[in-house]
C-alpha cells in the first residue's frame, strides 16, 4: 500500500490551490458501466461504500470495476465503525487511495490507519458549528469532510448553514457535502475560504441510489471548471 503519504498541505499551498478549480468527489457508485461513464468524466475522487446498511453498498462489485480507474481519479473506500482489520484487507485488495471515515472513528483509529500508509478522509456531520475537535485531526487527516448532522450515517441530501464555515481557521484543507446541487456551484465559489479544496456530491445526481446521472455530473464538473 505504499509508503506514508504527505503531510496535509499547508495554509500557503491551500491559498495557491484556492486559485484553481474546486476538486470533485463524486461518492456511492456501484454499477459497472456507470463507473466507466463517471470515470470518463475525470473526477478527483470517486467513493465506494463499504457499509452494509446503505443502499450503495458495494458488496456485489466486481473488484476490476474499483482496481482498473485510471491513477489521476482517487479511488475513496468510504466505511462506518468497521474493524481496522477489515478495512486494510479492502483497502489492499481494491488499491484504495483514500480510507473516508464516517463513523464514530476516533482520532487514534485515524493515526493507526494514517501509520499503515493509508491516506485518510475524515468526516465531521455538521449542526450548528465546526466541532472543536476536529482541530486535532492536523498531520493525520488529508482533508477533512463537512456533512449535513442526521440520526443516520450518511448523507442527509441536505444543508447545513454554510456560513459556519466563514470563521473556518485549520490548516486542513475540506471537501464540503450535503445536499450540494448544480444551482449551489456560485454560492460555494463565492464562500472564497482557502481551504476549501472541493465538494462531495452523491444524492442529488441520481437516478436512483447507486446510479449517477452521468450527463448531470458531466454539467457540474464543467461549472466547476469555468466558474470565475
């Protein structure tokens, strides 16, 4: 799996990358042909849920679906409270890029996976503020993931207030989730924080869940590339 990856990017890096074009996550796929009509579309990063409660759940993929992307697409195993034991066996037997942590996972969890040389996510569900906590997750998280609170895991399809995130002062770069739609590219861009390095999207471009909308995902990215 690879040697420790690098040390999350600095403020000054961050504030270079700002100038750029957000990243993409594009999370919950799990049909053959619609990985290959997404990868065609060059995400950043395409997700995969290992957790058997959700309907995206992968466990009937064929593993040369996840193995065969293309190196300049991140390949995301996205798991909830799972053993460390499971976890590294897929990350090894998939050649995940990223391990994205949306459990209850605490931050030793994080540093054990991070000293294995796994490149980690860290997901933070979101009410009314940034937890404290979060903080601590510097030179261990690779980026963290902001998500809309709900009683479940996973997404909720919806908001939370994105001006929360106007004081965001860490020196960890973010993707930000929930609920984001093509009519929220504008505001995002116009939120100009650092670092913000890019979005998650799942639900909103979907047929159903699991089946991306490939054509309105090819008309995000292309927002996300042209806008100023």
């Amino acid at each position: 799996m690879g040697g420790l990856s690098e040390q999350p990017k600095s403020l000054f890096n961050n504030l270079i990358d700002s100038m750029a074009e957000l990243k993409l996550k594009v999370c919950g796929m799990k049909h053959p042909d619609n990985i290959r009509g997404l990868v065609d579309l060059k995400p950043d990063f395409i997700g995969f849920i290992f957790y058997a409660k959700s309907p995206r759940y992968v466990n009937t993929l064929d593993e040369q679906s996840i193995v065969g992307i293309p190196s300049d697409t991140s390949r995301v195993g996205v798991f909830v409270n799972e053993s460390m034991e499971n976890i590294v066996s897929l990350a090894d037997q998939y050649k995940l890029d990223y391990i994205q942590l949306h459990g209850d996972e605490d931050l030793s969890f994080a540093n054990a996976l991070r000293e294995r040389g796994l490149k980690i996510i860290k997901v933070f569900r979101v009410q009314d503020e940034i937890p404290a906590y979060a903080r601590n997750y510097q030179g261990i998280a690779d980026y963290l993931l902001f998500d809309t609170a709900s009683v479940n895991y996973g997404g909720s399809g919806k908001h939370f207030d994105w001006e929360i995130l106007s004081n965001y002062d860490m020196d960890i770069p973010f993707l930000l989730s929930g609920g984001i739609e093509l009519e929220d590219v504008k505001a995002i861009r116009k939120m100009s924080i650092p670092q913000l390095a890019g979005i998650d999207v799942n639900s909103r471009f979907e047929i159903e869940p699991g089946l991306k909308d490939i054509e309105k995902v090819r008309i995000l990215k292309q927002e996300l590339c042209s806008m100023e």
